[in-house]
C-alpha cells in the first residue's frame, strides 16, 4: 500500500473541543452506519429518520414521553459519570436502581409515614429512601473493592441478578396484588406530580379570559394537557448541578480525580484511598436508587416487575458519549430517551437497540483518538522507489 497509517501517542494535553467533537462525531457515524444497515434489509432510512422526529420530539405530547424516558437516564448517567471519574466501574447502576425503587415502596406499602400526610412529606420520604436504597447497594460492592480489591465489575454486576430476584419476592408474594406481578397502586399522595395535573389546576382560569390569562396561553400552558412529564425531571437537573459542583468545584471532587488518575501519587500525599472508594460508590448507588424512585413514583405508581428497560446499562453508554460531564448526561439522555421512545413505533423493532449498540462501539473506538495522534503517512518502500 502507499500510504499508511500512523499511531502517535499523545504527550500534550487534549484540545477542550476534542472530546464533544469525537462524541458528535461518533452518533452521526452510527445513525450513517445504521442507516446503511436499514437499507441493505429493504428499509427506507429518509423516511424512518423523519418517523424518529416525529415520534419522539415532533410535538410537545411526545416531546413529553421523550423527557419521561431521559430523567432516569439522567440520574443514571450522573451516576456512572461520578464513579467512572474515578476509574471505578459501576456497572450495578441496574441493581442500584431496583433497590432504590424497592426502598422507596417501603414508604407507601409498609407504611412508613401515615398515607394522609401532605404530598411533600411522603414524596420526600420516598426519595431519601430511594438515596439510602442505593447507597446501600453501592456500599457492597464499594467497600469489597477498597478492603479485599475484589473486581467491581464483578460485584456490581452480580448484585444486579441479586436486586431484581429480591424485588420479585416481594412483587410476587408478600406486596403482590391479587396475585398478580405488581403491588397495589400507591396512593396519590405518592405520586410525583405530572404537567398535566397543573394543566387541569389552571384550565379553568385559562377559559375565563384576561391578560395573565392570555399570556398563559400565548406559551402554550393551555396546550400541555396530557404530557406524561413529571417532577421527577427536577431531581436529574438538580443532581446535574450537585455533580457538577462536586466534580469541578469541591476538594472532594479534586480527590476523586486524583485517586483516579493516580493512585500512588493521591496514597502518597496521605488521601483515605479506601474510604473514598465506599464514598463514591455509595453516591453513585444512591443516584441511581433515586432514579428508580423516580420511576416508580412518577411513572408506573406501583412497584412491579421491569420497571426498567435497561436504564442501568443505558446509563454506562449516557456517561460515556457524555465524557463524563454531568450536563452532556442530560443531553446524552434526552437522546437516549427518544430511542427508547422510537423503539416502540419503530419498525423492526430491534431498531433502536441496533442504533445503540452502534453508538457505544463508535464511542468505545473514538477514544483511540484522544489517546493517539492519527497520520497517513507514504509507506517507507513508496519514499525509496521516489
């Protein structure tokens, strides 16, 4: 061949546009790829690209449905990007998320706090209790790795089969309804809630006419009746905030880092290793035991059998094509959640796991070239023979 090509190490520091520029870079090539792919099996790609949009950001109702799907995926991905920082692989998130759920129930069906109490107490209860449920979970796994170095892939991965297997002895049997796969509905006090519960709050006003009232309906308050958003979106924003502030601002966050970075260095200049392991494990179980929270509270209102489609391992690749910043994870997830949504209309129906699968093998490769300098360069027998 007359040209080849050529791997430089990087000894510099990386460009700051580099890593959004590898991460954009690395969906346009997947939707490319996947388009190619649904071609070559009898697919019209132009015309499922415009499907996707309209199933999934083509009004406000399935923008909506969009932003349901992205908030666990928020609070998950945030979860990842907190334990990744410091080279500690979560992959429990799944786990961690069913735990969170299986705790915050225990407030409604025990009960822990009366059921009549004001939505505020009950919901808080719930999401404290969604916090410990994870942490908890973190914690297993976390302090085997700090006090015997066991691998965490190993542990958080296990812990995953051992979560969903004990929220079925309760779903099944003991909380069961009725017999079937799922407790009671919660109260409506336990309910995180929705848009459309304002929507009904202010149609009246909105009927009876006057300035506020036109400007209300001027920006489309009289329009979001219906969409399924609930508040449980203001936790992902909020812990992106946290996160963020942590990772970049705090003492703490310069830690993690470090100890990521360097173990040797962070033990020589006299950091607890082994303390913030179980530290940052458990923040990162507790985020995303209050994902599951979220979802049980604000989506199904009851605790019952798959309540996640995978958000535990979805929130891995969120992290990852986010590059660990804690607001690209929103956007990531917004992403994430309008293929979840499109996998539902879309097909054949595989679609969507397809694409993916894609984008995480294009975001794994991409990061040859944040490592390396890429060259074409003449081969050494073209350069003689000239």
């Amino acid at each position: 061949m007359p040209y080849k090509l050529q791997f430089e190490k990087r000894v510099e520091d990386i460009p700051k546009w580099l890593p959004a520029a590898t991460s954009l870079g690395s969906v346009v090539i997947a939707f490319i790829v996947s388009g190619i792919i649904l071609k070559l099996i009898g697919g019209e790609p132009l015309r499922v690209a415009k499907f996707f949009y309209e199933a999934t950001f083509g009004s406000w109702a399935t923008f909506s449905d969009t932003m349901v799907k992205a908030t666990p995926l928020i609070l998950v991905g945030l979860a990842c990007t907190i334990a990744f920082k410091m080279k500690l692989w979560n992959i429990g998130a799944e786990g961690q998320f069913y735990m969170g759920a299986f705790f915050a129930s225990t407030v409604v069906l025990v009960p822990l706090v009366p059921l009549d109490s004001p939505k505020v107490v009950v919901i808080g209860a719930m999401a404290l209790m969604g916090l410990i449920g994870g942490a908890v979970w973190g914690f297993f796994p976390g302090y085997l790795k700090a006090r015997f170095n066991l691998n965490e892939i190993i542990t958080t991965l296990m812990l995953n089969y051992i979560a969903v297997f004990w929220n079925n002895f309760w779903i099944f049997d003991r909380w069961s309804d009725a017999g079937f796969q799922m407790t009671p509905v919660f109260e409506k006090s336990a309910w995180l809630p929705r848009i459309t519960d304002y929507a009904r709050e202010y149609g009246d006003f909105i009927a009876a006419g006057g300035p506020l009232a036109n400007f209300l309906s001027s920006i489309g308050l009289d329009r979001i009746s219906g969409m399924t958003l609930h508040g449980g979106v203001a936790f992902g924003v909020v812990a992106a905030v946290i996160v963020w502030w942590m990772l970049a601002r705090s003492s703490w966050g310069y830690e993690i880092k470090l100890i990521g970075d360097n173990p040797k260095a962070a033990r020589y200049a006299g950091l607890n290793i082994t303390r913030n392991i179980v530290l940052v494990m458990m923040v990162s179980g507790a985020l995303a035991g209050l994902a599951g929270m979220a979802e049980i509270s604000g989506v199904v209102h009851r605790l019952q059998e798959r309540i996640s489609p995978g958000y535990g391992f979805t929130g891995i690749i969120v992290a990852w094509l986010a590059k660990l910043n804690p607001f690209a994870v929103i956007i990531v997830s917004i992403l994430f959640g309008a293929l979840i949504v499109a996998g539902r209309e879309i097909q054949p129906s595989g679609l969507s796991q397809l694409l993916q699968g894609i984008i995480l093998f294009m975001v794994i490769s991409s990061d040859v070239l944040l490592r390396y300098k890429i060259r074409l360069v003449r081969s050494q027998a073209v350069t003689e023979a000239a």
